[in-house]
C-alpha cells in the first residue's frame, strides 16, 4: 500500500465517522491479529532493501533517498 493510499483511506474513514479522532491506534503484528501494539511514534521516513517484502529490514542508507514510510 502507498503512504497515500493509506491517508486516504484515514480521511474517508473521518469524514464518515468524525469521531474515531480520538481513538488510540494500534499496529497488529501479523494479518491473524496474534499481538497488538499502540503506535507510539509519528510516521518517518526510511530505506529498506525491499518495501515489498512481509519484514523489511533497514539498512544504512548511505546517501540513499527514502524509500519508504515507518509509521511505528
């Protein structure tokens, strides 16, 4: 999914229900929902060798432009 995708989808799901603006949101670890987490930090940018990928793993960017965003 894009970072845009998903801010589109955040505001269609305001705009329907404007108040889901005050609830906490959580990650969940995998698709089968095993564990959740609350986010915590605001979404940054990162380079990973493969934002595909189900575990994309950070590398040392070295001057390399992001190539994706971390939203925890």
């Amino acid at each position: 999914m894009t970072f845009e995708r998903y801010v589109k989808i955040c505001n269609k799901m305001l705009e329907k229900h404007p108040e889901y603006a005050q609830l906490p949101v959580i990650a969940a670890s995998d698709d089968e929902g095993n564990s959740y987490s609350q986010v915590i930090f605001t979404p940054g940018t990162i380079v990973v060798d493969d934002p595909e990928s189900n575990r994309p793993e950070p590398v040392n960017p070295e001057g390399r432009k992001p190539n994706a965003i971390c939203i925890n």
